[in-house]
C-alpha cells in the first residue's frame, strides 16, 4: 500500500514536472516587454584587422614614405554604440554615442562622438517636429546614394554602418488617401551651419534650407528632394523603388549638384579647385533566387568623381614625388599629393562604378549562417575590390562576421593602387 | 427524364462539387480568419526556434495589422533584432533596421529573420486575403479546406487546412511548395480566452520535413481591437513603430 502510495506519489510529481517544463517551455511572460518611458540598448564590438600593404601603391607611399618599410600592419578596434530614449506625452527624445578607440603597430588612437541627440514632437499621427542632431538618410540605394544631400559619406564597404548626424530643425506631415496616390509625406528641414554648428557640412552662416517629397503611388515609392544654395551648393533629385515581382526590386536615384568643387592636381603639381554643375545617378536591383540567393547589383554615375586622365595625373605625381623624396630627401610634393587624400583617396573617387553582393541565406542547412561576396568594379579603369564574407547569428545577441578582401588593379588605377592590397577583418559584436 | 436518369441526375448532383460549396469555403474562411483575429488588432507573439540538440533562439514581435492588408511587426527582442520594423502593404514590404536609419523596400519572400521561420509565419494577413478556396469539405467534427495562393507574393503555394467544427478555429494546416512539396506543418494548440470576445489558440507549433528535429513555436499573448490612422502604415512613420505601444 505504502509501496503504492509512493509510486502514486511519484507518478505524480513527474506527471507535473512534465506539465511545469510544458508550461515552462512555451512561457511568454509579457510584463517583460511593456513599453517604458526610458529605453536604452546598444553594442559592444571587437574588430581585429590585418591588412598586407601595397609597397608599390601610390596611397602606400604618400602615408609610409617617412616610415620603415613594412609589408603588414595589424589593428584592433574596440567600439561602444549606446543609443537611449525618453519618452514623455506627445515628446520623445532620442540620443545615439558612438565611441571606438584604436591601436596597429604604429599608433593608437580614440574617437568619441554623438552620433544622434535630438527632440521629437508629435501632436498627432502624420505630424512631427523635431529638433537637434540628426541622422537622415535618404535615398533609395543600398551602397552609394547620390540624394543623400544631408549625410555623411556611406562606405560601400559597409553601407549598413551607423553614422554621424548634422544639427537639423524640421518637421514631417503625412497623409493617406485610398486609390492610386496612397500616401505623400512632405520633410521641410533647416540644416544651420556657423562657426560652432555642423562646421563639417560646408563653411559660413547659412540656414541651409532643405525639403522632402515622398510619395507612395501604384506601389512605387518615389521620393523628390532639394537642398538650397548655402554651405553647399544648391541640389536637387529624386528617386524611386519598385517591386517588379515578388523576388525582384528595382530602385533608382538621380541628382543633379550645382557648383560642386573638388580639387584637381594639375601635371606640374599645381592643384586647382574645379567648379562645375554634375549630375550623379545610381540605378539598381535587389534579385531573390528560388535557392534563396540575395543579388543586390547597383551600377553608380558618380558626377563629382575625378576621370581617368585625372586620376592618373594624381597617382603619377605621387610616384614621382616619392622617387624625388629618395633622390633627395625633400619631401614637399608628396605632402602637396598628401593633402589631397582626402578627395582622391576617399573610397571610390572616380566616375563610373559596378556594385555586385551575393548572400546566401543559410547553404546546407546550416541555421543563421550566411555567406556572401562583394565586388565592386570601377568601370574606368578595371580594377576592382572583391570581399567574400562569412557571417553567423546562431548565439542570441553575439553576430560575428569574418571578412577578407582582395584589391586587383593595375598601375595608376583605383584599386591598384590603394595603400593595402588584402585585408582581413573579423567583426566580434555584442548587443545589449 | 426517366426514374433511373432522374437518380443518376440526383447521384451526380450530390457527387459533384457544386459553385454554392465554394462559397460555403470561402465564408467558412473568413470566419476561421475573424475567429483567429480581429481585422484590425495589436499582438505579441513570441518565436521559438528549437534545434535538435534543445538549442532555442527566441524572438519577441510586436504587431499591429489594419484591415486586410496593412501590417507593421516590430522586434523587441532579443536586443540584436530591437527596433527592426517591417512594413507591409498588400505585396509591398519594406525593412526598417536601427543602424541602417530608413525603410528599404524588400521583395516580399525575403527572409528577415534567420532560421525556419519566414514571413508567411510572421507577416500573414488573413488566409482569405491571400488564399483562394479550391476544396471544401464537412468532415466528422470538422472541416477540410484546401487553399491556394491567390498571388506569388506569399510562401507557401498550397494550404490544406483542418478546421474545427464546434469552435470554426483551425486546428492543422500544411502549407506546400507550388511543386508539392510539402514544406511544414502548422498544428494549432492551446485555445485561451483573450479577452472581448477573442477565443483562439494561443499556440502554434511547426514542424517541417525539410529541417527534421527542428521545431518552431508562436506563442500568442495580449491580441485585441486596435484602430489605427492609416497614417501609422507609412515609410515615415515606421521608425517609429516602437511609439505604438
């Protein structure tokens, strides 16, 4: 009896272990989840690199002419990302920091910045103010964006990277109608520029006015966009976005840039700042096979870019600068080349561009696993940048990525003559 | 008419399906719809992926869904997928991401979220928004109704769906690939009262012969009415879905 007891006993309390890890196993405690009025989220982020530098590259020996000669430079880079909210009423207040510092074999460096601060009012549905510094992205193309008026520089190579704001003053309306127009959103902003306010978005005091027509109409996104003469040169341009079928999108930009300036270096070594009106364009597609395969594939006039004669002005005169440098010692040409790095050295400087990503979403069964590869090709001169890609989720809030990259170009070309030739990158992010 | 053609007539008449039977299909569809939800509502749903070995990778989504064709799904967690917001609009859907800072239009069979799951689990709207009814049948306790896909803008080509005859809630669906493949099997389980007049499973387990002794499960909480603006389903306001709470 005794005996049986026990037995009951334990049937049962294995019966309702059984119920409590059924139970357990599909808890959803929402309480966990509730809205609060202060948010705050982020990453932390390991990136180990090492790249093989291009002894013979032009770029190599305008930045390593006054060092001892290597063939390797390795860099760690730790970064921080915190962004938090605060919600009150009908106001809500957004701040982004971004901090990363840096150590390689020659240096080390910190950075600190405040990517985002910015206050938000919105009375009702469809209507918004806001106020502060502010990341705006506009356009429609996945690595360059030629409307992109009111933004920092993306990398291709990194197209999806957060990035510093400017200071904007603006507001947003939006309205929905049925039938064809089914949705227009109209973004009038003040971007001021001085002496102590988005210094970086171009010289003097100007207010900077800029506007945004979006419209959604017979599922096509369009989008029309302007920025007025200021601190930069008056612009305009549009894009647009469509589903051509249920795996293909298509997408394009167009804009046309008044006044662009960039320094061009002549033969002799005299530099001149060329003024004229451009116009850049991207046209675009993102392609999803039946296996799953992801094409993104973007082809991008870049009217502010430097022509092949140009480019190859500039690269000649830093090679000749560099053999004048061992010949003699005299350095000064090559800190007159150096100083322009900035508009010749910038990731793709010249015209005409080919973007090309494959991803394959989880090959061989393997869960969160994602492979990729990017190439892009410049169209002028043929050389090209290739970065294959191994990306993995599996680990809740842990993504890790491991990137190489491999440069071809011959001399005086674009990739060819880049300070490295190979990199290798692992990206080790946390979020919290 | 003679006596024996006047009953092969009646035989026949019983035997082929007739157009009433697929009107009874398709209101029987959208009731299966109304019962599972509103029109227009707010949820939570939690996912489950469960791998052989017991490992789980779990997301949590907040949704919000606007007549037959206006959906937002917002992540809150875990904290590498907050904030990622989708947008769809019939056979438009676009792709919010934190980082990136804008909606990018996808095609719709893109995947946004790793493992088993896709979007028809995630983004569906009514199954008689995207399903036609090809067969209806009355069945002992219940119903079996078999579906396809009205466009190609949703995954599953082909749904043969079991029905429950006293709540009209699905209990069983299997969802196949236009070739007939059969790609998972939807059982729905756990039926809870969630208050105002909705009474649904509460959670829905997939399995799939193409991923075996993987396991996914949906976990239902907090679904209600909500009317929102139209205003809400826009590229401009869905960075902001996380405001909708």
């Amino acid at each position: 009896m005794r005996a049986r007891l026990l037995a009951s006993c334990a049937a049962a309390c294995l019966a309702g272990s059984a119920i409590a890890e059924a139970e357990e196993k599909y808890s959803f405690d929402i309480g966990k989840f509730e809205k609060q009025p202060f948010e705050l989220s982020g990453y932390a982020e390991l990136r180990p690199e090492s790249y093989r530098l291009n002894r013979d590259g032009a770029l190599y020996k305008l930045n390593f002419y006054n060092q001892s000669a290597r063939t390797r430079l390795d860099r760690t880079t730790g970064a921080l990302e915190i962004s938090g909210l605060y919600r009150h009423g009908i106001a809500t207040f957004n701040a982004t920091a971004h901090g990363e510092v840096s150590r390689d074999d020659l240096q080390s460096s910190d950075r600190a910045r405040m990517y985002e601060a910015y206050l938000t009012l919105e009375p009702s549905t469809g209507v918004r103010f806001e106020a502060g510094k502010r990341a705006l992205r506009w356009g429609k193309g996945y690595a360059w964006n030629p409307v992109g008026f009111i933004e920092r520089p993306k990398d291709p190579n990194d197209p999806e990277l957060s990035r510093e704001g400017f200071a904007v003053l603006g507001g947003s309306f939006t309205r929905s109608f049925d039938g064809p127009l089914q949705t227009v959103t109209f973004t009038p902003l003040l971007v001021p520029t001085s002496r102590q306010m988005n210094k970086d978005f171009g010289p003097g005091n100007h207010a900077n006015p800029a506007a945004r027509l979006s419209v959604l109409y017979r599922d096509t996104d369009i989008d029309f966009m302007i920025l007025g003469q200021g601190a930069r040169g008056a612009r305009y341009g549009f894009d647009f976005a469509r589903n051509l079928s249920t795996n293909l999108e298509i997408h394009g930009e167009w804009a046309r840039i008044r006044g662009a300036a960039k320094p061009v270096l002549g033969a002799g070594g005299a530099g001149t700042l060329q003024v004229s009106d451009v116009t850049s364009y991207l046209i675009g597609l993102r392609y999803l096979t039946e296996r799953e395969t992801t094409w993104i594939v973007e082809y991008y006039r870049n009217g502010t870019g430097y022509s092949q004669e140009q480019m190859r002005t500039y690269l000649s005169f830093a090679h000749s600068a560099y053999d004048q440098f061992l010949a003699t010692g005299n350095s000064a040409a090559l800190e007159r080349a150096g100083a322009l790095q900035t508009s010749y050295g910038r990731a793709n400087p010249m015209r005409r561009y080919l973007y090309v990503r494959a991803s394959q979403k989880e090959p061989f069964d393997i869960l969160y696993f994602t492979p990729a590869v990017t190439a892009i090709f410049n169209l002028d001169d043929h050389s090209y940048s290739l970065a294959p890609e191994l990306a993995y989720t599996g680990v809740t809030n842990l993504d890790l990525r491991l990137r190489f990259f491999a440069l071809h170009g011959a001399r005086l070309t674009d990739f060819g003559e880049k300070q490295n030739d190979r990199r290798i990158e692992l990206r080790m992010r946390y979020y919290f | 008419m003679t006596g024996t053609n006047k009953f092969a007539a009646l035989i026949l008449g019983l035997l082929l399906p007739l157009p009433a039977s697929a009107i009874d299909g398709d209101e029987l569809l959208r009731k299966v719809d109304r019962n599972l939800n509103p029109e227009s509502y707010e949820m939570y749903r939690k996912l489950i992926n469960i791998e052989p070995d017991g490992r789980r990778k779990e997301f949590v989504l907040y949704s919000v869904k606007k007549g037959r064709d206006k959906m937002i799904a917002l992540f809150l967690d875990p904290p590498s997928e907050k904030g990622r917001a989708t947008l769809r609009i019939g056979d438009n859907m676009w792709l919010y991401i934190p980082e990136v800072g804008k909606p990018i239009r996808i095609t719709s069979l893109q995947s946004v979220v790793g493992g088993i799951f896709n979007n028809a689990d995630i983004f569906n709207l009514d199954y008689s928004a995207e399903y036609a009814v090809e067969k209806y049948e009355q069945r002992p306790g219940g119903h079996y109704l078999e579906l396809k896909a009205r466009t190609g803008a949703v995954a599953y080509d082909r749904l043969k769906m079991k029905v429950d005859g006293p709540t009209l809630l699905p209990t069983e669906i299997e969802a196949y690939a236009a070739s007939g493949l059969l790609i998972k099997t939807l059982h729905f389980k756990d039926i809870k009262d969630f208050g105002k007049g909705i009474r649904r499973p509460s959670v829905l387990e997939t399995d799939s012969p193409l991923y075996k002794g993987y396991k996914s499960v949906l976990i239902y909480a907090n679904i209600g009415r909500r009317d929102l603006p139209d205003e809400v389903f826009t590229l401009d306001y869905l960075p902001r879905a996380r405001e909708l709470r």
